[in-house]
C-alpha cells in the first residue's frame, strides 16, 4: 500500500521572467524541472531523458515535420517539441510523450499552477 504523500508547491519564476518561448531549470530537492512556457501554457519536465539519462532540459525546443502529403515535407508545432541534446530524441512539451514512440517512451511531467502573477511547480 502506497502512503498519500502530500505535493509541495514550488515557486518558479513571475509570469513576466518566463514569457512564451522560454524556459528554466530548477533545482526541487535532489532532481532538476525544466519549466517551458508553451504558447502562454506552462509546461515541467523532468530533466532527465528516458534513453540514456542525458540533461533534457539542456537540449533545444524545436519544431517538427507535421503530417502532408506523399514528397511534401512540412514544419510545424514550433516552440512545442524539446529534443535530447545527446541523440536527438525529440518529446512533446504539451504531454511529456517521444515522437517516435509516444505509447512506450515519455518524459516524467509535472502539474504547473499560476497564481497571482506567480508561475508554480507543484511536486
């Protein structure tokens, strides 16, 4: 039996130090958050990658092709996409899952809350 273990709310930054486009990694007890301000939405990973371990966080937010069609190649979902800084593997911001296999591979995501100007990880 799992014991109800109460979540601690962290504050991050002010809406104004991370506006869309942004992001921040903190320190919460003995792991690193990446915290990413998606499009006005605040999204936290942890800053580990399911592959290999590496520092996700450190690595760049991207977009990706999107869906066309057959010899067409379109770019999209800018700002949305954080890719591994050691093999490339790229991870949806808005819910933590791989690209490649979304069904068997995500990043660890925590719950955000905004409160008076204030932008929290709750953990």
């Amino acid at each position: 039996m799992v014991a109800n273990r109460e979540k601690t709310k962290v504050e991050v930054a002010k809406v104004s130090e991370l506006p869309p486009g942004q992001s921040k990694i903190i320190t919460v007890g003995r792991r690193e958050v990446g915290v990413y301000n998606v499009g006005g939405q605040y999204r936290a990973v942890l800053n580990i990658c399911p592959h290999e371990l590496a520092p996700v966080c450190k690595g760049k937010v991207v977009g990706t092709r999107v869906p066309s069609k057959p010899n067409e190649y379109k770019w999209g979902r800018d700002g949305e996409i954080l890719q591994c800084p050691w093999h490339g593997w790229e991870f949806d911001l808005k819910d933590g899952k791989s690209l490649h296999e979304p069904h068997k591979c995500h990043l660890k995501t925590y719950e955000i809350q905004v409160e008076q100007e204030t932008v929290f990880l709750i953990v």
